[in-house]
C-alpha cells in the first residue's frame, strides 16, 4: 500500500520514472500539509493518499489538523458559503474567533519546514503567528469565481503573504491578486478502498451488511448534505424520473468534521422526500464508509452530481473511474471533467427537466451508458489520477525551491 510502483499497471511505467526523476531532486526536503480535517470531503481524501506517497518517493512530508471548537467551524463554514457567492456578515467576533483560533493553534505547533502548504480558508492565518522562515502556500479547494467581496478583501490580507496560490481552474483566478497564481486539478486515488475494482464476492457482502436493495436501478448521488450540493434538487428530479421509470434514489452524505450544517441541511432533505422515504423509493445514507460509496459508485445505473457550486468534484471523478455513468451540473470543476455527450453529460443546475430527461434516457439505454463510460474511465486515467496529482506538486516544490 502506499507505494508508487504499484501504479505501473495503471498509468503505465513511463508516468512512474517522471515521477521517480522529479523527486530526485527534492529528497529530504521537508514539506507539511495543513487542513482542517482528517475525515470528510475532497481535501482529506486526496492528502489520505497524497501525503504516503510523497514520503514513499523520498521527501520528507507530513499532514497537520487545525483544531477549532464548534463555533470556529461555523464560521469558517459561512467563509466557505461567502467564498462560494453567499452574502455574509462579517462581524468583528467572527474575525476575532477565526483568528485566535489560528493564533491558539499556533502555540501548539511548530514549523522548521522547507514548504508549508495551508489548504482552504480555515488555517489560512496561520501565516500571521509564525516567523516566516519558508515559502508558504495557500491551496484553494472552493470555488472561487464568484466570492462575496468583503470576504475576500479580508482574506486577502492573508493571501498576499504566500508565495503561490494554487486553484483547481482558471476561471477561479484572480486578476488583482499579485500572488502567482498555479491550477492544479484534484485527483482519486485508484488504488483506495473507495476505488479500487470490486468482486461480486465484496459487493454482495456489502450489499448484504449496507441493506441495500437492488430490486430496481438505483440514481445515486454521493455527497455531503451542503446546500451547494443541491440534494433538495436531486429530489425534485428523481420524482421527475419516477414518474416515467421504476427506479431509487440513494443519497449518501457523511458528515464532515468541519462543516456544521450537514445535520441541518440533512433533515430538510428529510421532510422534502418523507413520502418516497416510507415507501424505501429514497433512501438517506449518512454513514461514512469508503468501501460503501465504492459500492454505491459501481452498482448505481447513473450517478447524479447537481451541484450549484462546485471547486471540483471528485465523486464525478470516483463515478467516471468506475464506469458508471455521470449526468452533472455545468459548473465549477465539473466541466473540466465531463464533455457533455462524450463522457457523461451536462445539464444547467437548475435544468431539473434536462436532469430527468438524460437520467431516463440511460436508464433505457444501457448501449448509451456503456459508450460513454468507456471514454470516461480514459479521460480519468490521462487526466484525474493521484500519480498526476503527485506529479504536479512535485513539478511546484522544484519550482518552489529553484
Ligand atoms: N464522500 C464520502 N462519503 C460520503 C460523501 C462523500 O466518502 O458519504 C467523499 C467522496 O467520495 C469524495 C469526497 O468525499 O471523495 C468529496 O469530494 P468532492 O470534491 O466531491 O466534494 P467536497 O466534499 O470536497 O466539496
């Protein structure tokens, strides 16, 4: 586990030895990450594998928690909400809160590093209570075309003192910020337990222990229960689809550690499906159980990602890896993802007719689905996984350290 040569028959041995020739000139180099969670969204899941990795090709790297109380995360949850385009208040005790959380956090650490890498907004003042000894940067994982503007004027003046932002698409540049400015698109890990192939053997186990009934096709959309990931819309649209074609819809959302309002965001989803709930045609999953979404991902006949914002997107990635048909919003990082009617398709976020219609048409369809999932796992091969991941930031350390 863990070891970059057991990629070879994946991406092949040319991609391996660029990676082996990349970190050879950084050996040694001592490199940490900072997040706010270990559990629970995209971040956590690509530093889970990213971070082993580095280590295993001969730098020295390690992966860091900003602990925050309750109210810190609710918080830095409105700066994820406001950074994303929601309008936000942005009072002095939430400064002082977001700050002396940071500040606290700062007593009990340490950083003799050669590069620190901060991810998203909540550790991202950290840079004001250390000695800056380092280049450090700030990875972005939100989508930050749209931010409220008081936001990001004041998280500004933390991001002027990195030495690079990195972002996950060019439309999340900013043209004022004097910051250089790197895209890097996130990546699966297709080794993991929540990618790799199944057997019939591992599915039917977990089918079994999961209660998870298989007597009609199954739409699935696995995300945290965030507004922004629309699953009130997921509803409309599989009664939309329901009305046409016996089907289940699944909704699969762990909560996160640092977001506050999926238990709330969860129970409105709750009273909106109730009737189909009794009827076990939606099914609501909060379990957090990465063998469970491999299997979700595999069985499911369509995967559904509606979000309305969205920095990424790596259960599109997961899905398209697996063969699996993905109909998704055309926002944020999707699109770098799916070419609409090549490897999975593009409805607008609020198109929930559009997302019904297609959801339909590869249910009737399985010569359409398996067309388009041939290409999408390709595209996901050259493109999403971890070892290019691990490429580019080996390619920004060199750069880094030049
Ligand atoms: N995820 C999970 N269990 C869930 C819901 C989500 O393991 O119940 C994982 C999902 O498989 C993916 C990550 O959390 O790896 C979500 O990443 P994404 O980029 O899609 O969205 P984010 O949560 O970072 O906004």
């Amino acid at each position: 586990m863990y070891r970059i040569e057991n990629y070879i028959d994946i991406v092949g041995k040319g991609v391996i030895a660029s990676i082996y020739k990349k970190a050879s000139k950084l050996y040694g180099k001592h490199i940490v990450h900072v997040n706010s969670t270990y559990q629970g969204g995209g971040v956590a899941e690509m530093l889970n594998t990213l971070v082993p990795l580095m280590n295993d090709v001969g730098l020295d790297v390690g992966w860091r928690i900003l602990h925050g109380n309750p109210d810190f995360f609710t918080i830095t949850k409105e700066f994820h909400n406001g950074l994303q385009g929601q309008s936000i208040k942005l009072t002095s005790a939430k400064i002082e809160q977001y700050l002396n959380t940071n500040r606290i956090f700062s007593k009990f650490t340490h950083f003799n590093h050669d590069c620190i890498i901060i991810h998203d907004p909540q550790p991202m003042p950290l840079i004001n209570y250390f000695k800056k000894r380092q280049p450090w940067v700030w990875r972005c994982h939100i989508d930050l075309s749209h931010p409220n503007e008081s936001l990001w004027n004041f998280l500004s003046s933390f991001a002027i003192k990195y030495n690079k932002i990195i972002i996950s698409n060019i439309n999340y540049k900013k043209s004022d910020s004097p910051i250089p400015q790197k895209i890097i698109f996130p990546a699966i890990d297709p080794l993991s337990l929540k990618n790799h192939p199944l057997t019939q053997k591992e599915i039917d186990t977990c089918i079994k222990k999961f209660n998870i009934p298989t007597d009609k096709p199954i739409i699935t959309q696995i995300s945290r229960f965030d507004k922004w990931k629309d699953p009130q819309g997921v509803v409309e649209v599989f009664k939309r689809v329901k009305e046409k074609i016996d089907c289940r819809l699944i909704l699969c959302g762990s909560m996160a550690a640092d977001d506050p309002e999926g238990i709330l965001i969860y129970e409105q989803v709750k009273r909106k499906a109730a009737e189909h709930i009794k009827k076990n045609d939606i099914i609501l999953l909060t379990i957090e159980n990465n063998m469970l979404v491999n299997i979700l991902q595999t069985i499911s006949k369509v995967i559904i990602q509606k979000s309305t914002r969205e920095g990424f997107g790596l259960t599109v990635t997961e899905a398209m890896w697996k063969g699996t048909p993905v109909i998704a919003s055309n926002i944020g990082g999707i699109p770098l993802q799916i070419i609409d009617g090549e490897n999975g398709f593009l409805c607008e976020p609020k198109d929930y007719d559009g997302f019904a219609e297609k959801i339909f048409e590869i249910l009737k369809n399985p010569f359409l689905a398996k067309q388009i999932t041939k290409k999408a796992k390709e595209s996901t091969r050259k493109n999403f996984l971890i070892t290019r991941l691990l490429s580019d930031y080996l390619d920004l350390f060199i750069d880094t350290f030049k």
